[in-house]
C-alpha cells in the first residue's frame, strides 16, 4: 500500500529561485496543454486523451525543460480534471472545465526516477535542456523532520510551494498489513457537528464530536472576513500575510481534530476486533443541499473528504478492511421501524419517530448504514439494541 509522508524544505536563496522557475514551467506547460484542449474541444466537440497530448506537446519548449516524467504528470493530471469536470456535468450541468492557471501561480512538481532520498538530502534531476541552458544537472535539497517508515519505499516525490514554504510529498510503497479476518463490522456516518457517529454489530455506539473543529472555522472565518475588509479598503487587496497566517492556523486545527478523532475510532475499532469499517459513501453530498444560510456555510466549507480519507488510511494500517456505501435517505430514515420521512430529524440532532423510536440522530444514520450494508451483502447478522453512545470530546489539544 501506498503513504504519503510530507517534509520541510530548507532551500536557500539561489534555491528558491530554481524552485520557482521550474514550478512557473510547469505552470506555462499546464496552461498551454489546456489551450490545445479547448481548441479541439471547439472544434470536435471532443477532448483529446493523456496519450495524445504527451505526444503532440513532445517537443514543446516548456516540456522540454522540465524532466519528461515531470511534463508528463502535468498532462496526465490536466487529463484527470478534465475526467472530472465530465463526470460532475452529469449532475451539475452548469459545472465549468478546468480554468487556466494564472502566471503568478507556482503549480507542483513530480518526480519519479528522477529523484532520491538520502537522510536528510533529497536530490532532483534536471532535463536535458535545463543542464543545457542552465549548466544545473540536479539540484540536492535540504529537508527537516526526516522520518522513518520502516521498510517503506519512496516511489514519487511531489515538490510544492504552500503558504510561503517549500514543502515535499514523498509517497512510499510500504508492506500490505495482513487483513484480520474479523467477523464484527462498524460504520461510520459523517457529520458537521459531531464528526462521526459509529455503530457496530454488538450494539455499540459512540459519538466523536466536531464542536471545537466548528468553533475554531467560524472564529477563524470571522476573523478572517474582518482582516479581508481591512485590507481591501487600505490596500485594494483580498490577501496578507495576516490572512494567509490565519487559513494556516485554520486548517492546522481541523486538521489536528480529524487527526485525533479518526484515530480514536481505529483504536476503538481494534478493542472491539472490528474486521469492516463501512462508511457513508460521501459523493456528490454538497449536490441540491438546501440547510438554510449557515447551514450551507458549513456544509460547504466541511472537510468531508479529509475525515475520509484519513478514516481509511489508518483502518488499512490497522488491518482492517475499508467499504463505502451509498448514505441516501439514512439521515431520514427510521432505523427501527424503516419510515422515511425528514421530519423525524428534531433539532440539536434528536431523531425522533411515531414508532417509538428516539436516539440521536448520526447514530440513528449510522444504523441505517450498518442494516443497509448487511442487507445489501446478504450478511444474516441482528444489530440488536443499540447501546447509548459515548461521547469523545476534543479538548486543549490545539496547534499555536
């Protein structure tokens, strides 16, 4: 399986300027692969394909100064948004295609071979032409905060400018965990207020609160629109180093409660012997979604994908077999008696039905995920009652 590791770079000064003008090629190459797509596209009313381009951009100036499997990754990830844009027009047919890439933009670079890693040194090849016009044959850059994975092996290094740093995504390949075989399944439904609601096959439930993750968007997303105001009247500008501090600080902290959130299930999860985690399949969540104006504040500002994601990762490290399924009517849905009906869902997330039946409301969802996954998989197991939850909070443990 793969693991994306990311480290500091420390470059210096002549370094920073190589970094740069590499990354504004690699921007150049993107925009102008979008310009002959959308030339054809006007043209043909179709899209020419990853293969076609690498060839007809073969020898264009800015693919030629950069390393090819470098040109090659812009193309094919121009090639995945393009992907993208075709499968939400099926849903969102006012969906626009990829945008060109603005001049001043430092777009990421990939390596592949071209690259390796050596304690705290992390080396870059150049192309050919670049040595040529440059006499710059590779370029060895300082990294902090060297980790170990154990028997990890480093397969792609993507180099980036974030914020005002130079950063480094190395993906290592890393043995397979054996899958423990298990016979108990948990899921997991996704929430804004509270982060996740879990349920098991024993009857367990457990509630993992986002609370302080809201408060910490909503002070930042204030603050933030106060500085933005400020700015703009003083300056004509919608951007700082203040804001840009703050979005870091922001999404330091979510991230910190995702983190810590996510990794209390998958401890939860091996206590229990959990074998499956199966979660609510989150696409297209922010489609016709109409929660009134704050509601849709946080819904489409949410980290959906992020809790995912990260849920994922750690249950296959863990050993532990990962599946989504579609969530459509579990938040309206009796999980006792099987009415569909949106009323039921009170308010301060009380689910409440004429049936008798009355819980909260994610763990009523992830019930509904659980009986739907057994249902679907033709698993003869019984839920049973469902226990009252626990509640994990997040309390004092957030970055400066």
């Amino acid at each position: 399986m793969k693991l994306c590791i990311k480290y500091r770079i420390n470059p210096s000064e002549e370094q920073k300027k190589i970094l740069s003008e590499l990354s504004f090629f690699a921007t150049k190459l993107y925009n102008t692969d979008n310009y002959m797509r959308r030339d054809v596209w006007d043209k043909t009313g179709k899209i020419p394909n990853w293969y076609e381009q690498k060839k007809a951009l073969n020898g264009n100036y800015w693919y030629k100064l950069l390393p090819s499997q470098t040109s090659q990754a812009i193309i094919k990830n121009l090639q995945d948004n393009y992907v993208s844009w075709f499968k939400k027009r099926k849903t969102d047919p006012t969906a626009n295609p990829p945008m060109f890439r603005k001049k001043t933009r430092l777009s990421p670079l990939c390596f592949y071979q071209q690259f390796s890693l050596k304690g705290n040194e992390l080396t870059v090849i150049m192309s050919r032409r670049y040595k040529k016009e440059r006499n710059l044959d590779k370029l060895v850059l300082n990294i902090s905060a060297w980790k170990t994975i154990g028997k990890g092996t480093a397969k792609m290094c993507n180099i980036l400018y974030n914020r005002g740093k130079w950063m480094a995504h190395i993906v290592y390949e890393i043995p397979e965990v054996p899958i423990k075989h298990n016979p108990e399944i948990m899921s997991v439904d996704l929430g804004i207020i509270n982060l996740f609601g879990t349920v098991d096959t024993e009857g367990n439930s457990a509630i993992y609160t986002g609370k302080q993750a809201l408060a910490s968007q909503h002070y930042f997303s204030k603050e933030i629109a106060k500085v933005q105001s400020k700015t703009m009247k003083q300056h004509n500008k919608k951007c700082s180093k203040a804001i840009i501090n703050m979005h870091r600080k922001k999404s330091a902290q979510i991230n910190q409660i995702i983190h810590i959130q996510t990794k209390r299930i998958i401890e939860d999860a091996k206590q229990k012997k959990v074998g499956l985690i199966v979660a609510g399949d989150i696409k297209n969540i922010r489609v016709n979604k109409d929660w009134g104006h704050k509601g849709n504040q946080k819904l489409h500002s949410w980290a959906f994908a992020k809790s995912l994601n990260q849920l994922e990762y750690k249950a296959k490290l863990a050993g532990i077999r990962f599946d989504k399924i579609s969530e459509r009517d579990t938040s309206k849905t009796c999980s006792k008696c099987g009415i569909v009906k949106k009323s039921n869902r009170k308010h301060r997330g009380l689910y409440r039905c004429k049936c008798g039946n009355q819980m909260n409301a994610d763990i009523n969802g992830a019930t509904n995920i659980l009986q739907r996954y057994l249902r679907e998989n033709n698993i003869s197991r019984s839920i049973g009652s469902v226990a009252e939850p626990l509640i994990w909070r997040v309390e004092n443990v957030l970055p400066s």
